[in-house]
C-alpha cells in the first residue's frame, strides 16, 4: 500500500511469500487481522478484519509475470478511506402489552454525521426463542424489503412504514394476533455506493426495543346478562308479558371486535345477532317444534344489547344465559372481510319463570276384554274424567307402556313403550310392536274426546304384565302450534292368565321294514299338539345314529314354509320327505345298504304366528320314538396286500407296486365260493407320503366303472394304473425322478351285487400296507459317457496335432546342408 499512491510503498502480504510482509504490518498478519483468501484461480480477496484511521491510502495488487513477452496489466490499485464511526441507533420501547386485534407501532431514530458520502438504512426484527426474524428493511436507496415470513402481510397492508423527521422511522403493524408477540430490534447500517455501482457496508448497529406481549381477547371478554330487577337472578313472569333481558359485553380492544351475541334458553338458541349484522330468530322448541313468544334482539350502545320476548307463555320460561363470541377481522387488503373468532364467552344465567295453572284430570284404566287363555282378545280402556282448566281448542293424547311379568329375578323388566298418540293425533309405534300394527294384530284408537283403547287380536304369552297408559293435555299457543301442557299417568293395570304350556308328542311308525340290502325303507311321523295356536308350522328333521348312545347324523329337513334340504347331495335320489297330511310327514330311504343300518327318527319342531304374513315363533320341540334298520347280508370278505420287486430304482427307471385283493366267503348269488368277477368292483385310490416333508396326496384313482383320475404333479414323472387280472392292480411311475422318493399305499372300496336284492352293496373301506421307494442317484453311470467322451476327443485332437506338424516339417521347411567346421581355423564372423 501507498499513502498518496506515488510514494513509496510498504509491503503487506503475499498469497506464496509468507514473509512477504513489512515488520510494520508482520504482527496484524501473523494474527489474522489481514488476510487474504483466494476466491477463484485468477481472484484473491484481501481482508481487514478492524480498520484502523492510518490503513486509509492507496491498496496496490501486483502478480509476477512468468510469461516471456510482457502482455496486458500486471497490477492494479484502489484507494481505501477510513471515516469516523457516527452511526447511533435509537430505538423507541413499545408498550409492554397489547390487546389483541389492535395496532403495534415501532418508532426507531437511526442517525450519522453527514462529513462523507453514505447513506443509511433502518431494520426491523422480531427474536422468538432466541432466533431473530427480519420484519422490514428500508434504504439505503429507499426500497423495502420484507422477510419471507412477512411479505404477504406488507403486501395486504398489515404492515405499513412511516417515515418521520431527524431520522426517525415508525413500523405499524396492523391488528397484532398473539403470534406477533415476542422481543423487537431495531437494526441501523450505513452504506457507500461504490464507483462500480456496488454498495458496501461500512458499520451497522442493533438495539433492542423491548418485549411486546399480545394481551388475548379472551383474557379481557367480560359478558354478564342481567334482567329488569339487577338484584335477583331470577324473573318472574305472567302469561302474555314481556320479557326484557339486557347483556353488557366489555373488553380492552372493545372497537377492533366484531360482536356475535345470542340468546340461549334451557341451552337451545332462540335469536342471534351475528357480526355482520344480520339478525336470525330460531325461537322453536326442540321436539315439538312449538313456538315461543316473538323474541327481538336489538344493540342500544357500545357492548350493550337487550332480548325481548312479547307475549311470553309457559313454554319461554326456563334458565337464559347471553353468548358472546369475539372476531377480528384479518388485516390487509386481501383478507378484508375475512374474520376469525378471538373469544367465545357465555354470561351467568337468569332463570325466567312464567306462571301458568296447568290442566288438571282423573285417569282410570280398565280391561274391558280379557283373555281366558292364549289366542284371545285384548282390550283395555283408558278413561278421562274430571278435566277442569283445559284452555280453549285444548286437546289430549295418549301413550301406553307395558311392564312385563317378572322371570324370578329381583329386578323388574322396564316398561317398553307400545304406541301414542299425539295432539295432532299422529299415531307412533315403537319398533318392537310395529308388526302387529301394520299388520291389524295390534291396535290404538280414539274413541270418544276422552276415551282411548288399546286392543290385542290375539294375546300372546309375553302380552301378560302390567299396562300403563299416560294421558297428555296440548293447548294451541298464540302462534296456532300446539304444545303440550302436562301429562298424569293411570295406575298400573295388571293382565294375566292361565296359561297353558303347548305340548307337543310325535309318533314314529314303520310303514315298510327293510329286511335286506337294497330294499326300500318308510317310516310316518305324526305329530299332536295342544295349546299350540291357531297358525301352526312345523320343521321336521331325520336323524339317525348307528347304535344307541352314537352319535346322531341329520339326514334331510323340512322347514314350516315346507322347503326340503339334503346334507347328503350324493344319495339325494335315494332320500324323500314329503308332508302328507297338516300332521303326518312321510320319509323314504331306497336302496338301503350296511351302512344305513340303525335307528331313524323324527325331530320336530313346532312354530305359531297371529297372522299369516307374520315370521314365525318357535312354540315347543320333541322327539318321536327310534324305528330300526336292522338286516343280516353274508356278502364276501375281502382282504388287501401291496408288493413292490425293488425297493430303490434309478432316475428315469420305472418303478412298478402291486396291490393285490383277496376274495373269501360265499358268491352273492350262488351262495358258494365266489369266482364270478362280474358281480365284483373296485373303487381303487393310491397315496404318496413325501420323503422331504412328509405330506401325503393322492397320486391316482380308479372308480368302481374304470373310471381314472390322476392329480397334477410338479415333477416330470407319470403315473398309470393298470389291472392285471380281477384282483389285482399295479401302479406304474414312469421316468422317476428323486421327489418320487417316499411311502406309497393303497385304500380299495369293494363292491358286490346282493344276493337278496340284486342291488349293488358297498363293502368296508380296505387300507394296504406301506412300501418304501428309494429314488438313488447313479454317479458312475452319469459320468460314464462324459468321460468317454471327453478321452476320445482329447486322443483325436492330439493325433490331429501330431500329423499336422510333420506336415508342415516336409512341405514347408528347406533342407540344409551342413558343412562340418574346420577345427583348425578360426569361425567367420558371419558365424559369430
């Protein structure tokens, strides 16, 4: 550097020198004060981490030239002016705290003495848990910049700068949220602009204002309701009066809120004044939709508004409570006429209370029809008498409710409501009755002003209990609705009878014996009832069990809508049940065989209804007595073996197992040894149990008519099966390969023609032994050929090789004479 840039220069650093610098500038770049950093190849940066007054002068950058003709600049200077640092910052405190949906203003006083050229710019910043967020930037050329967080809202107009006189500048933030609370800073820098058009800045200053909390609405709502008589929290009231009631809202930001007030009575509103201005009445009752007296809400001042109700009645009396909920509107100009709700607060209640002198009315019930047993009538009546201040156009309704017998217990079961009417005379019934209603089993009815009846078609057993009807009085308020008034219950009326249990007994009887295979089994069931019902269905049921105390198969079904369902869809020819007679069932077992030997029987049940639309209610169940199948068939004993000749074959060998079936006793026809083929036939199937994982599938089968099935297989083998001779059957694996490996077994079905029926028999189900095949892997035989192969190959080219190269040595090399060396003389040189 240079002080004038003509004088001398002092050396200050050097990027490949290290004692490159002059002793008066040796201890600043030993400490790091200056430096420098190369930015790029063909750029460096020199720093000066403290300005001093004397590093002011002229800064003069030289690079050495290696190149062997001098081209171009080789060195540049720039001149550096220290000034004084006059920057001051002086920012305004905020208030402390803020009402919420107000305005924030944050006045900030930034200051330089004006001896140079520069130029200042003012920063507004928010710390939240220790990170600072900028706000807003103006200057230094009178732009503004805001923070990412804030620009959409300087954009809307929540922001706005002010600036003032004598360098000071105000940042008003529009209608404050609580999330605009936190520590504000105020940033004051100063800027020089460059002769290249750069600004750099030369010294900045940050002084905190102040922590500004945002007070929120809620914390401020007061709401109080108060009536005509501020001492008493209680209003009383005559019929046709009006009714006043005043609510005072109070809050700290009370102009920035926008109110929504309502009136609510009982918890149920009846008028709202929302924010906008727009008054809604919603003065019905819940569940009647009666009307209340014609209610007003008007504002009469600041936070001020008054309820009232002309005409009041019995209906508006009740506990009234003043709902306030608070909204600000978002500030900018985008979201105008946007609001959020700040608060919501409900006052304390004023309970109104409007005197009335209710109707008044005897009740009694009476059974003017009561059942002597199950299936009669039911009528009950229900009478009014002695109604005294009943008001004009009045009229009454009804309820009635049924308590049931109780079934030993200690608790008594609750009522359950049968139907009403009301006093628009709407009939309404509860889901548990709604059948018998609809289908005129069950019915309510008005038959004088004050006499009600309830009437059963036909009782039933769970119609006994008490019955209890409650009468309503409805009068018609000034608005033409109707509304009910009070209502008295009659005292319980108990209805009972004798009743008798249904009884139900079947009686099974043999209508043809099946003495021997193939024959044809019937069997009658009759059914007797009593104290059943008049619609009777029944469900039928065969069953049968193989001895007594066995376990018991359902064979076939009727139900009571006469619908027949088989378990057993493979002897559904076989198998008829037919209804005969309203009592009497018919079952049919054709072609029986051993194993339809033992007992059958009846299971029914019976099932009742009132009308014959209705579902139907299960009455009583019973069994009839067993009848048996019990016949004696000599038919032929049969005996089974498996044979294999090897037990461990080779990979693609075939393997060969023999299952063989032995024949003893008597000819189903001749009655001697049996030798006639045809009246025999074999249902044959053959089983694998894996090695590997031991599961056993079935591999083939063979039906009595020669019919084969075989199941997929993964591997590349097949099977086949073929009978040798009448008795014996033989599987064949072809190709065998090692998941072939296993157990093989097989179960055999005989069947034989009876002797006595001629019909087709099946025999007991017959299982073999097992037998083991063992699948092995032959290595000298897979090796065998490849090795043969290879030797033969490797001889034929070696002998290639050979001819070849005696070939070549005949046809394709000179023949040379040598000439044996003399031993005297010394070698040419050509030889050495």
């Amino acid at each position: 550097m240079s002080k004038d840039g003509k004088g001398k220069t002092i050396r200050i650093i050097s990027t490949f020198d290290s004692a490159y610098s002059d002793s008066s500038y040796s201890k600043r770049v030993a400490s790091g004060d200056i430096s420098v950093v190369r930015l790029q190849d063909n750029e460096v940066e020199l720093k000066i981490a403290e300005v001093k007054p004397q590093d002011a002068g002229f800064y003069i950058c030289r690079t050495p030239s290696t190149d062997s003709v001098i081209s171009g600049n080789y060195f540049a200077q720039v001149q550096l002016t220290v000034i004084p640092n006059t920057l001051k910052v002086s920012p305004q405190t905020p208030p402390a705290a803020v009402p919420e949906g107000s305005d924030l203003t944050l006045s900030c006083n930034v200051t330089r003495e004006l001896n140079y050229p520069t130029y200042l710019s003012v920063t507004w910043l928010v710390k939240k848990g220790g990170t600072s967020e900028e706000i807003l930037t103006f200057g230094p050329q009178g732009e503004v910049v805001t923070g990412s967080k804030f620009s959409r809202r300087y954009a809307d107009g929540g922001l706005r700068l002010v600036p003032g006189r004598g360098g000071t500048f105000e940042l008003v933030i529009s209608r404050v949220t609580t999330s605009d609370q936190g520590t504000y800073e105020c940033n004051g820098t100063e800027w020089t602009h460059e002769s290249g058009g750069t600004w750099t800045k030369i010294v900045e200053a940050t002084k905190e204002m102040g922590t500004v909390s945002v007070t929120p609405t809620s914390h401020s709502l007061i709401v109080s309701a108060s009536s005509s008589s501020p001492s008493s929290s209680s209003l009383m009231l005559s019929p046709g009066n009006t009714l006043t009631l005043l609510c005072n809202v109070l809050a700290d930001n009370l102009p920035a809120l926008s109110l929504e007030v309502s009136w609510l009575a009982d918890g149920r509103e009846i008028i709202t004044l929302d924010h906008s201005g727009l008054l809604i009445s919603n003065a019905s009752s819940n569940g009647t939709q009666a009307k209340r007296g014609e209610a007003s809400l008007v504002k009469t001042g600041s936070g001020e508004y008054r309820l009232g109700v002309r005409g009041v009645s019995g209906e508006d009396g009740g506990v009234y409570t003043c709902r306030v909920r608070a909204f600000i509107e978002k500030g900018g100009r985008s979201t105008r006429g946007r609001w959020h709700m700040a608060a919501e607060k409900t006052s304390s209640p004023v309970t109104v209370k409007v005197s009335e002198i209710k109707p008044n009315f005897t009740l009694s019930l009476a059974a003017s029809a009561k059942p002597q047993k199950t299936g009669e009538p039911l009528e009950l009546s229900c009478d009014v008498s002695k109604i005294s201040h009943l008001p004009p156009g009045g009229r009454l309704g009804v309820s009635w409710e049924h308590i049931s017998l109780p079934d030993g217990g200690t608790n008594a079961p609750p009522p359950k409501l049968i139907g009403s009417l009301d006093g628009y005379g709407n009939l309404v019934s509860d889901s548990a009755y709604k059948d018998r209603m609809d289908s005129g089993a069950l019915g309510l009815s008005r038959v004088a002003p004050n006499r009600f009846r309830l009437r059963f078609l036909r009782a039933q057993k769970i119609d006994m209990g008490q019955y209890v009807c409650t009468v309503s009085a409805w009068s018609v308020s000034s608005q033409g609705d109707v509304v009910k008034a009070v209502e008295y219950k009659s005292s319980p009326l108990t209805v009972q009878w004798d009743t008798k249990s249904p009884t139900l007994k079947i009686l099974a009887k043999s209508i043809r014996k099946a003495s021997v295979g193939g024959a044809t089994f019937e069997m009658s069931c009759t059914v007797f009832t009593e104290n059943v019902g008049d619609w009777i269905g029944y469900a039928v049921y065969i069953q049968s069990q193989e001895t007594v105390g066995g376990s018991v198969k359902t064979l076939m079904s009727l139900s009571p809508d006469n619908v027949v369902q088989h378990t057993d869809p493979n002897r559904r020819d076989n198998l008829v049940l037919s209804k005969t007679t309203p009592e009497e069932f018919l079952f049919r077992l054709a072609g029986v065989q051993l194993s339809d030997r033992g007992y059958y029987w009846c299971n029914v049940t019976a099932f009742t209804k009132q009308q014959p639309e209705q579902s139907w209610t299960t009455a009583n169940h019973s069994e009839s007595n067993k009848i048996p199948i019990n016949f004696q068939e000599n038919g032929p004993s049969f005996s089974i073996a498996i044979h294999s000749d090897v037990s461990s074959v080779y990979p693609w060998d075939t393997a060969k197992m023999e299952c063989s079936l032995g024949v003893s006793g008597s000819s189903p026809k001749s009655g001697t040894a049996h030798t006639q083929t045809e009246d025999l036939a074999y249902a044959v199937r053959w089983f694998f149990t894996r090695l590997r994982d031991g599961q056993t599938s079935q591999v083939v089968s063979v039906d009595r008519f020669g019919l084969t099935t075989k199941k997929s297989r993964n591997s590349s083998s097949d099977v086949s099966v073929e009978r040798r001779d009448a008795n014996t059957y033989i599987l064949n694996i072809f190709r065998t390969q090692d998941s072939d490996t296993g157990e093989y077994y097989c179960m055999v079905t005989p069947w034989y023609k009876s002797a006595s029926s001629g019909l087709w028999t099946q025999a007991g189900e017959l299982t073999s032994g097992k037998v083991f095949l063992s699948v092995r892997m032959a290595v000298w035989e897979s090796l065998k050929l490849p090795l043969l192969y290879g030797a033969a190959a490797s001889l034929g080219v070696g002998l290639f090789s050979v001819l070849l190269g005696l070939i070549c040595a005949q046809c394709c090399c000179r023949s040379i004479v040598h000439t044996p060396r003399s031993r005297n003389k010394l070698m040419d040189l050509e030889m050495d």
